[in-house]
C-alpha cells in the first residue's frame, strides 16, 4: 500500500445532495493534491496544497470545495454536481511541493453523480 | 504547450514479447520524466522515472529512453508477463508560476498481455 488512504472508495450522489470525500495520508508529506481521472482522458490536477496552504486552483468549479485542515488530511467537498463530473477522484501527497518527488497516489473515490 | 500525448490508446502483447509505449512532449522546460502504472481498483504508482541529462533508465524488465531533442520519451517492457497488464501512464513536470512543480499526465494506454 502506498500510505495514502482515500474514503469513501464508491459514492453515487444526486445532483442536489451534499457529500465529502477525505483523503489522509500517513508518510508524513508536506504537499497534497487532488486529480480527476475520468475515461480515455489524462488525469487532471484540480488542487494542489503545500502545508495546508492552497497553492493551485487548477480552474475547477465552485461546486468543489477543497479543505486542508493539517498536512496528513484532505477534503473534497461537493455540492450541486452534474452528471458529468463522475469519475474516479484520486488523492496523493508528495515529500515537497517545490521538488520533482514522487507523488504517492491513494486508490481513488469512484464518484457517481444521478 | 503543456500537453503530453501518449500512444498508442491500447496495447496486446503476448507473454515474453516486447510492449512499447511512446509520450511526445512541446514544452522544453519539462525536467522530469516518469512512468506511473495503475491496476484496476488502484491509484497510479511510480515505475520508473527519468531526467533529460540521461537517453536511457533501465530498471530491470522496464526501460526508458529518452530522445531530448525529439522530445519523445519512451517505456520498454521486456519480457512481458501477464502480470504486467494494467494502463500506464507517461508524465512530465516542470516548475510552474508560484514555485512549486506540476506533472502532466498522458491519456494512458492500455496494456494486455495475453498468456
């Protein structure tokens, strides 16, 4: 396992409900980000922060609301999604924002929106 | 500028032979090279990775060679087993505005090694 833990792995939500997914990780990383990997396209990187401090705001919609509220947890919080935003939502973490580490990805939420 | 393109989209490659995966980049400031592969169910985890001051990086059936002034990067897998099907993904990163490093994903391709 690669120490990033991601929950819930499937969530299936109507597009007035109001739900969160959480990501923590347990190497003790400074920098944490959060993609969207949908079909046959390249996973995009929606936000990016580096000691709890959002340092990228990757032109996502204002339906997803990012919260970091120490260096080891990461919220995504969603509201009024469409049907278009389904996909795998992946977590990772890295040793340091500002250098080429590896990022360390979590197993993802599958995300499914009615 | 900041595309990665990967090809091909899917791959089948029987047991033992070779899989070639290639990614072609525009952005000259890329610095770092590396290969993610992902099992259904599972997160993306590095494979091997590479900078441009090399042409090639061999760790054990995997490796990658680098073509800097083509601005192609390319995965070998020797040997290939089945356990070895999953998607890769190519990527490049470079030092955005603000500071701090950014990878760009390929679209991935999808590799089955048929036994």
């Amino acid at each position: 396992e690669t120490g990033v833990t991601q929950t819930p792995r499937h969530l299936v939500m109507g597009m007035t409900n109001k739900k969160s997914l959480k990501c923590e990780q347990h190497l003790g990383h400074n920098a944490m980000y959060w993609y969207k990997q949908s079909a046959k396209k390249p996973l995009e990187l929606m936000f990016v922060y580096s000691l709890e401090e959002r340092v990228e705001n990757n032109s996502v919609p204002s339906r997803f609301s990012p919260e970091c509220p120490n260096s080891s947890h990461l919220f995504l919080h969603l509201h009024t999604l469409q049907p278009e935003d389904s996909a795998l939502y992946l977590c990772a973490s890295s040793q340091d924002v500002r250098s080429t580490d590896t990022q360390y990805f979590g197993p993802g939420t599958r995300l499914t929106v009615l | 500028q900041q595309q990665v393109k990967q090809s091909p989209q899917s791959l089948i490659v029987q047991k033992g032979g070779i899989s070639i995966i290639n990614c072609a980049y525009e952005n000259t400031a890329f610095d770092y090279f590396p290969w993610y592969q992902q099992f259904p169910g599972k997160g993306p985890a590095l494979l091997i990775a590479i900078r441009p001051d090399v042409s090639e990086k061999k760790e054990g059936r995997f490796t990658i060679s680098f073509n800097k002034s083509a601005k192609q990067f390319s995965l070998h897998i020797m040997d290939s087993q089945p356990g070895d099907s999953a998607t890769y993904f190519c990527a490049a990163s470079t030092r955005f505005s603000g500071g701090y490093n950014k990878l760009i994903f390929g679209a991935g391709t999808r590799l089955a090694v048929h036994p």
